[in-house]
C-alpha cells in the first residue's frame, strides 16, 4: 500500500510539474520568434506550488480521508410500504475491504460503535469484506461480530469477495473454495446471514418484508475483470411483502431489477464514487450511470429507488472530498 502511494504522489508530481514548464517552453519560442524575453521564475514557482499542493491533497487523502466516515440519514417513503414497518430502521454499509484497517484498527471499531449507536432494527451489508484474500477478515472477527441489530446482519458478496484479484489462487476451484471460506467465516464467526442469491423474510405482526440478496451481478463493462454470478428469479422465488434487493453492483439495476420486476428498492455499492469527489464530481461516472446516493424511476410499477453507499473501506489507499459512508433508512408509509 505504501508503495502504490509513493509511486502514485510521484507520478501526479511529475506531471504538474511538466504543465508550467511546458507552458514556458511554448511561451520561449514565442518570445524567441516575437524578439521578446519570457521570464522562467513566475513558471517555475507555479510547478513548485502545484507539486506541493498535489502532495498535500494525497497526504490528506491517505492519512485522514481514508479514516474519516460520515452517517447520512435517508427517510424512505413508499406507498406500499407494510405499516408495521413504518419506522422500521435500516443501516446500510458498503466496501470493508478490511485491508484498509490494517494500520487504523480503532477506525473500524468507532465504525462498529457508530452503526450500533443508531440502534438499527436491520443492518445490510452489500458487498466486499475483502480486496484480496480470506485472510484479511480474519483479524477482524471480534470487531466485527459486535455489530448488533434487532433483526441481525444480512450480507451479500461482492466481486472481490470471489478472489479473483489475487494471484496467490492458481485456480477456479481455489478461489471457490476460499469464497466459501469467507462465507463459513461471516456466518460462523461474525453471525451474519450471507444471502446467496436467496431470501429471507422479516415478520411484524402480520407484516411481513422480505429482503433479498444476489452475488455479484456486474452487468456493464468496468475497464476490469468482475464476476456475474447473481441469480434473481432464485433470490425472488417464494418471496412476498415489501422486497428490498441486497446486489453489490449497481448496474444490476438498470439491466434487469427495473425490466423485470417490480421490486422497489435497490440497496448496492461497488462504485465508492472513485473515492475522489470534487465540486460534485466524481472519476466513477466515466464507467458508472449511477455512482452514489438515491436515484429514482417512475414506471408502471410505481416508484423505483436505488441508492448506493460509496463504502467504508478502500481499494485506492485514500479517499479525497467523498469519506466513508453509513447509511441510516428510516422506512415510512
């Protein structure tokens, strides 16, 4: 990781550091051709400001980005919403890749006491335990298995969750086989229910809301290797009440949730909005329509919602103007 960030300070340096001196390049064979003399100082002192401001930017980013969480409260409102469920509590998380804690443990720990601290009556985790391998949960069993819910911890898998970004796998059977090791571990050593394109149904009274949770569905070319392994007409069989969908990638809800079934609510991450946001904008929209927060659709089957959470965790070692995220729904009729 510290290496990837050296290698990365240094090549944003460099190419700050080249636009001035382009610039005065250009500006000296003007001046060469129009017998004029182009001072280099006020060039020369703009790549210096711009180098220092770029490794200011990435030091914040890597050192205090990369740990700072923010909770973003969303009141969801549907019609159809059951009434024993108004009110009804739902923290949503995204992206661990536990790696990231490796040298800020306690960052994970104010996160595990700030989603308790909601008193939530579901917690919902979309995706991305890992980066690599198995092995980076292991140490984060105790932390983890604090996380406390009325109705418990559901949890679906993302593409990284399935290993194919390690070379330490020589094959398809090893990576499957370590994913059913990370699934063995939330459920056995975390508590969590891991849906594995399948259901489960919450009751209140004679309410019921079923949520449901697919592996990762990548439905969009992403520039990288991914994995399309949801199935969900398996996941919707024999489900019925309000129908919340648990899917890593949020491209799964414009390729098949909206043409095929009336489900209302999408909860995804996967896009961690590039972990970069600046004046709005974010690098994830070249790849993604959808990069963070709620989007809406009005069809036949009434409004239709997708929010993705940017996540928590990182792949690129810091995050710039776009920090962690939970999620807090409140469900209203």
């Amino acid at each position: 990781m510290g290496v990837f960030v050296l290698v990365a300070v240094l090549l944003v340096a460099l190419l700050l550091g080249l636009v001035p001196h382009l610039l005065w390049f250009f500006a000296w064979l003007l001046g060469k051709a129009f017998h004029y003399s182009v001072s280099y100082a006020p060039f020369g002192k703009s790549a210096v400001a711009l180098i220092l401001l770029a490794w200011g930017v990435m030091a914040y980013g890597y050192y205090v980005g990369r740990f700072t969480f923010d909770v973003q409260r969303v009141t969801y409102t549907h019609p159809e919403m059951p009434a024993a469920f108004d009110g009804y509590k739902v923290v949503h998380i995204s992206d661990l890749h536990l790696s990231t804690f490796n040298d800020s443990p306690k960052t994970l720990q104010r996160i595990v006491d700030s989603i308790n601290a909601q008193q939530p009556d579901l917690i919902c985790f979309t995706g991305d335990l890992i980066s690599l391998g198995v092995e980076e949960a292991l140490p984060y069993a105790e932390v983890l298995s604090k996380l406390s819910a009325k109705d418990g911890v559901l949890s679906v898998l993302g593409n990284h969750d399935f290993m194919i970004y390690s070379r330490n796998y020589k094959s398809d059977e090893e990576r499957k086989a370590a994913t059913e090791q990370l699934v063995a571990f939330q459920r056995e050593k975390l508590g969590w229910k891991v849906l594995r394109n399948e259901s489960v149904v919450l009751k209140r009274g004679e309410d019921t809301l079923s949520v449901l949770g697919v592996d990762n569905h990548a439905c969009k070319a992403q520039g990288y290797h991914t994995v399309s392994l949801g199935d969900l007409p398996k996941a919707m069989e024999g489900t019925k009440g309000f129908r919340v969908l648990l899917s890593h990638d949020p491209t799964h809800w414009k390729a098949e949730v909206l043409p095929t079934t009336d489900i209302p609510l999408q909860l995804s991450g996967h896009t961690h909005s590039a972990q970069v946001r600046l004046f709005g904008w974010t690098p994830a929209s070249w790849t993604f329509d959808e990069t963070a927060g709620m989007y809406e659709k009005q069809d036949a089957s009434g409004v239709r919602s997708l929010y993705i959470n940017v996540g928590l965790g990182c792949t690129m070692p810091m995050r710039i103007g776009c920090n962690g995220e939970i999620t807090v729904f409140t469900f209203r009729m």
